[in-house]
C-alpha cells in the first residue's frame, strides 16, 4: 500500500514523499507511520501518545479529512469516497496525489507547521484560554451539588472534547479569520454556561459576544463531521445565539 505524506522542515521547503508500506490487518494510520520511521525514514515527525484515541495527540489530515491516526484504519483509505467536507484544507496544492492508488497524510490545517506532521497549537490553546476554562463553582455549603440525568448527559456532549483541534483544523472559518475563537472552545464556553454548578453561567455567553467569537461561525458543520468523540459544537453555537439574541431583544424592550 502506498502512502504519501507531507513533508516539512527548517531547512527543506514542503514537499511530498511517497512510501510503500506492508499492510497488516487491523493496522492503524499511526502504525503505518511507525512502520515507514523504523524502516525507511527516521526523520519523519509526527505526534502521538495514548494510541486509544483520547488524549487527540496524533490528530492529521487523512485524504483531506481531519482525524486521529490511532483510530484510522489504514483498510479502505485507498480508493475511498471520504467525508465531504468545506474548502480550505489544503496545506499546499496536491494535484498529483491519486486516491485510487495512494493515501494522503497532511499536518492539520489552520495551523503553522513545524516538522512534517506536527503543528503548532499554540493559537489553538491561547483561544481556549481566552474563555476560561474552569468552573466558577457556586457556594453549596456542605451540601452536594446532584445534577439530573438529563443535565448529565447534555454536559457529556461537549465535555467528551479531548482537544485534537480537529474541529478547528477543519473550520474553513479558522481558515480565513485568524482571530476566530474556534469550534473547540466555543463548545467548552457553553458548555460551561449550562453547567448548573458555574456561578457566573449567566455573563459566560458574553466572553465571546463578538464578530470573532458566536457571530463569526457560518455552520458549515464541518466540526461536527470530524469530531472523533461526536462534541456538536455547531449545535452549542446556535443555541448561544438564540439566547444571546432573546436577551438582547429582552433589553430593548424594557422601557
């Protein structure tokens, strides 16, 4: 099986190599990328760490799809009919590549590249940060603070994000506007303005109320089709709206 894989150095322009690798069954993208640095190519760079797909650390682009290397199958990626998804994923233009005879593996989208197949997160983490990711807990006393099933399981939609910045490799968004928060941190804000145990869930919503944070968001979905744990961050960034818009309206119509 032949793969090819963008390359990318300090002292060497982008390009692209092509390897043949000896598939086995049930082989992963990240084995087939262990397999062509203990063979043939031991400067090739890519992240990883837990290989069971929750850490996000081996997350690339895989036939122009963002996705987790550990959880990719290396079956079927030749020749496939992948997701469909907005422009803007390409790191630099691939006409020669063939998906009938080859497997393309790129670094992911929307972020500067260091070497090959790692980027740098830093702009990923620095929008995270601006939302502040922790919980202002409310003062219970003693007392434990029970949430419903039904609240449990609406946190658990957004707190599944393990952070790979798949989401934002494939906003087309992220692509065009560098000071767009991103679909990652936009779902962990609301997922904190509903959390029942924030005390300052109402002014949360307000932390992005800007043209580069809820408004700037077009619902392409493509978040949402790359997700490796299904967070619905298109869904969180409708529903912010809608409240902030219904508060707003609320505002105007006080005398």
């Amino acid at each position: 099986m032949k793969f090819r894989i963008f390359r990318k150095s300090p002292d060497r322009g982008a390009t692209y190599c092509s390897y043949d690798v000896e598939e086995r069954p049930g082989m992963t993208v990240l084995d087939a990328l262990f397999q062509i640095h203990d063979r043939q190519d031991d400067s090739l760079s890519f992240r990883y760490s837990c290989r069971g797909a929750v850490c996000g650390s081996c997350a690339m682009s895989i036939n122009k799809v963002p996705r987790l290397a550990c959880r990719t199958q290396v079956a079927g990626l030749v020749g496939e009919n992948p997701q469909r998804l907005a422009p803007s994923l390409s790191i630099v233009q691939t006409a020669d590549w063939d998906p009938s005879t080859e497997a393309l593996i790129e670094p992911l989208p929307n972020m500067p590249v260091i070497k090959d197949l790692i980027v740098d997160m830093e702009s990923f983490y620095a929008k995270y940060r601006q939302i502040k990711p922790t919980l202002h807990g409310k003062v219970v006393g003693d007392k434990e603070s029970i949430m419903g099933p039904s609240v449990v399981l609406e946190l658990e939609r957004y707190t599944n994000c393990i952070l790979c910045a798949a989401c934002y490799g494939a906003c087309p968004i992220n692509a065009i506007d560098p000071d767009y928060i991103g679909p990652a941190a936009l779902a962990e804000l609301y997922r904190l303005r509903i959390d029942p145990r924030e005390d300052d869930g109402g002014k949360r919503l307000e932390l992005a109320d800007n043209p580069h944070g809820w408004w700037a968001c077009r619902f392409y979905t493509n978040c949402n089709s790359v997700c490796p744990r299904e967070v619905p961050p298109n869904i969180a960034i409708g529903k912010a709206r809608q409240e902030l818009m219904e508060k707003k309206k609320g505002t105007e119509m006080k005398p």
